[in-house]
C-alpha cells in the first residue's frame, strides 16, 4: 500500500523499544524541576531550591539514555528538554502579560510562582545544557575504556563533572547578589554535594533501570553478542 492508498487507515509502525519513554521522562522531570527550583528552601542552615527533589533523577535519567542509546541520541533529547524548557519560560511570560478575566484575583500569586524571571530562565537553561551535554559526554568517553563493566566509575565521575558545570552556572546566574558572601558559598556547596551524593545513593536503582532498559532493547543485546 502507497501512501497515495487512501481506502484504508494506516498508522506507523511503533518500535519495541524504551527510548520515547525514558525521553518523555527526562523532559518531564526538566521542567517539573525548573518550576520547583523557583523556591529557595531552607533546611536549618542549608539552603537549596525545590528543583534538588527532582532534579538529580534528570542526570540519572540521562545516564539511562548515554549508557544505552549513546551520546548522539542523548544529545538530541537534552536539546528537545532545551527546548521545551525554553518554550515552558516564554508560554508562562506570555500568559503572564496577558489581561486577566474579571475576577480573577490571582495575578500577583502567579507572577510569583511562574512568573518570567529572566535570571532564573537564564540560568535554568544555560546550567542544564552545558551540565547535561558534559554529563553524557564524559559517560560516553569512559565506557569507550571501561567498555561494559565499571559502570558505577562512569555514572559517578560523569555525574561529578555534570553537576559541577550546571550547579556553578544556575547558582552564579540565578542567585549571585541575591545570596551573598558564605550563605552563596553554602548554597553551591551543598546544592553540588547533595546532587552528587544522591547519584551514589539511588546507584543500585539506576543499575537496576539500566539493566532492564538494556534486556529489553533487541538491537542493544544484538550488538553486545
């Protein structure tokens, strides 16, 4: 049947595989997670933003995507969340802007919860790119050494690298001058080592996921056979 064929209704063929799941996951948890890190939390003297309940399952999510789908295909879904994060900031500002209904009272509290904040878009977007990209590149490089084993040094160190790179980056964006002198250093410090640390906590969950994802995609057991 052509396509030019209209007698019959036709669908395209949808692929045994993980990959749009674990996609649609990693862009979900992105922009669930720019929206919470709008809030500073305190936790007696520590302070992080609400995006650190969330966010750390992005870099693990994105590990998932590295470690079975390479860094080609990783990068494209760090440009689709790129994206959408982008495109989440401007249909949140343009809604924003536009006039309210009558009786509808709710202006000033939207503002201040999804509210276009041009340094916290800023910083969102320019911390999550370069951090992701770093995070999938550096995984990719050391399984091109540690080949299918050690895969707790290249969930680590690449989540090390990553983090590093986007916590420096939204914190400097987003809050330098906002939080200042040893409360901005706590602030970087601990938003780093809370990211990192439960990276090697939920170490056996992402084996775990990892290893389902890889016994389920034909092409990947084809290809370590």
């Amino acid at each position: 049947m052509t396509r030019s064929d209209n007698s019959q209704v036709s669908y395209a063929a949808l692929a045994n595989s993980y990959f749009p799941i674990v996609s649609a996951v990693f862009v979900g948890l992105l922009i669930i997670s720019n929206v919470g890190a709008t809030k500073l939390i305190s936790a007696g003297p520590l302070i992080v933003d609400g995006g650190a309940f969330l966010f750390p399952l992005v870099y693990i999510t994105g590990d998932v995507l590295t470690e079975v789908y390479g860094f080609k295909a990783a990068r494209r879904v760090i440009l689709v969340g790129f994206a959408m994060a982008v495109l989440s900031a401007l249909t949140f500002y343009l809604v924003q802007i536009s006039p309210a209904a009558p009786g509808w009272e709710n202006q000033s509290a939207f503002e201040a919860t999804l509210g276009f904040v041009p340094r916290i878009v800023l910083a969102s977007v320019c911390g999550f790119l370069l951090g992701q990209i770093l995070n999938s590149w550096v995984l990719a490089k050391i399984k091109q050494r540690t080949k299918e084993s050690s895969l707790w040094v290249r969930l680590i160190g690449s989540t090390a690298v990553g983090e590093l790179a986007d916590t420096l980056v939204f914190c400097t964006i987003a809050f330098y001058g906002v939080i200042t002198g040893a409360d901005f250093v706590n602030y970087v410090i601990v938003g780093y080592l809370y990211k990192t640390l439960l990276e090697v906590v939920l170490l056996p969950v992402t084996y775990r996921v990892i290893a389902k994802v890889k016994a389920n995609e034909p092409s990947y057991v084809a290809g370590a056979n």
